[in-house]
C-alpha cells in the first residue's frame, strides 16, 4: 500500500486500521452520495501514519448503470476481467478489490512461513493473454479458482488474527463464484433449528455450505461487515509481533501492467445494467479496447 511519510509499515494492527479507514471513506461515499471508486488498489490506500486514506476517485461514479471495465488488473474482481467485455460495475467489485489489495499486499510484504508463499499466488494475480489478434485481454479466471479453493490457506502464512481476517475476506469474496443456493432449503432450515439458541443455530449452518454461500453474499451488500471485521480484529491480542515488512522476491516472469479504462460500445438500451444483484454471467459480446504492453504478454 501507497504510503505519504517514510515510517515503516507493520503487518499488525496499524496495517488493518489503515485498510479499515479506506473501507470507511468508501462506505461513506457509497451510502451517501452512491459512489463508487472503481480503482480501489494497493496504490491508492495511502498510510498516513497510523491512519489511512483512500485515494485518486478519478474513476468514481454513482449510479453505474453501462457496462465497463476501470480499474489496474491485480486488483480488479474477477467478474469484471472474467471476459474480454465489459461487465456491470457493482459495489462487490470495490469491495473484492479491497481484498484483493489486501492479499497481493500481503503476499508481497508480510514474511510466511514457508517459501512457497511468497510466489503461490502471483501468478494468478498477473494472469492475463490477448482475447485475439485485436487489442483485447481477459483473465480472471486462475484468480477466482484460486479463491473457491481457498489457496491462500496453502501460503504458509502464521496464524494471528491478520490472518483470520485475510481468510474471512476470501471466504466472503469468494461467495461470488459459488452456486447460487437454494433460499427455500435455507428457510426449511430456519424453521427446522429455530428452537435452537441462537449459537448454536449459528454453529449449526456454519458447516452447511449453502447456508454459509448465502451469508457471505449478504456480507456483501454493504462494506459495513468489513469494517465491524477489521476493528473486531483489531480488538484482539493475537497478533505477530512487530515486524518491518519484507519484499519478497519472486519469479513474475511477465507482470501484468494493465491499467483498463474502457466502455461498451453497445447502445443504452442494451448496456444498462440491473438495478439489482445478480450472480448469473453475462454472456453478451462486446467491443474492448485494453491499453497494455503487447511484449509483456505472453499465451500460455
């Protein structure tokens, strides 16, 4: 993450406060002007000594209703780099760009415990080819794999309440890209262990994974649950002891160097976008064009 003064950044709490404040400033313009900032990225969460600011709303817009694709490549959703077109931008967009930010920042600079974790995920977060011999590129696709498996428990990285937050960020992202479940199980559900007191109901649907989908895409809706995460997190006592962070060195053989900014050609009526969430992917297709360095590129 971006930084204003020369002060080390530590992976303990100051590194989840300064997250927590941008989640803030986000939230804050979401709910109360409908913004969203679309570029939400390592680089613009600046820290401010102990503090954070998100920044460059360059991008932002409210009430995003074309189907576009803005944003610098590690950090954007999967949904959005999924295809080579645009896609509708939606809050959970920013709001997994936030976790993205946070694992690549994490990967890069936070010391694990075995080697494996410094390279495991780099490649997914650099993944991108040439859609065709035009100026088009998608991706996305290693991204989100890696985040229904779930890979960044296989990272080495030390248990601490850091660590369960990252985890709990991609468990909810992750509710994106799993079947839709079915809400009238759900509600059987419900019904059946109401009787229950409410921790156990709670430890009960936790093991169901239809239950647990449907939470976190509830999660989802708003960025408030992330900031009542972070400063949950912040409240403990678990956490690694004070460490001057790291960069880690890895094998990034062709970095992807994406800084998208483009939006469909298709006309009004056809690109307006829903007004409500919607899982489902969108199969239209459409023109993109995709500023990038071709030599940097390389099809796998």
């Amino acid at each position: 993450m971006g930084e204003q003064s020369q002060n080390t950044l530590y992976f303990t709490r100051q590194f989840i406060r300064v997250l927590r404040d941008a989640l803030i400033a986000h939230t804050d313009a979401y709910n109360k002007a409908g913004i969203l900032h679309r570029e939400v990225g390592a680089a613009n969460i600046l820290v401010t000594g102990d503090s954070g600011l998100l920044i460059d709303w360059a991008l932002s817009e409210s009430e995003v209703r074309r189907r576009e694709r803005k944003g610098t490549w590690q950090f954007m959703s999967s949904e959005l780099i999924l295809f080579g077109f645009p896609s509708c931008y939606s809050l959970q967009d920013d709001l997994e760009s936030f976790f993205h930010a946070l694992s690549w920042t994490s990967l890069k600079h936070a010391k694990p415990e075995t080697v494996h974790g410094t390279t495991c995920l780099f490649p997914e977060y650099d993944h991108v080819f040439p859609f065709s011999s035009s100026d088009r590129a998608l991706g996305g696709e290693e991204k989100q794999i890696k985040m229904e498996n779930r890979a960044l428990r296989s990272c080495g990285f030390v248990d601490s309440a850091f660590i369960a937050l990252l985890f709990d960020f991609e468990d909810t992202c992750a509710a994106r890209y799993e079947l839709n479940p079915d809400l009238q199980i759900i509600e059987e559900m419900r019904q059946l262990y109401a009787p229950l007191p409410l921790e156990k109901q709670e430890k009960v649907f936790a093991r169901i994974p239809e239950y647990r989908t449907y939470t976190n895409r509830k999660r989802l809706e708003s960025g408030q649950w992330f900031i009542d995460r972070c400063n949950e997190a912040m409240k403990s006592d678990d956490w690694p002891p004070p460490q001057a962070r790291v960069e880690n060195t890895c094998d990034r053989k062709n970095p992807a160097t994406i800084s998208i900014s483009s939006t469909s050609s298709v006309d009004d009526q056809d690109s307006e976008c829903p007004s409500e969430t919607s899982y489902s992917r969108l199969g239209d297709s459409v023109e993109i064009r995709v500023a990038y360095q071709r030599w940097q590129l390389k099809l796998i």
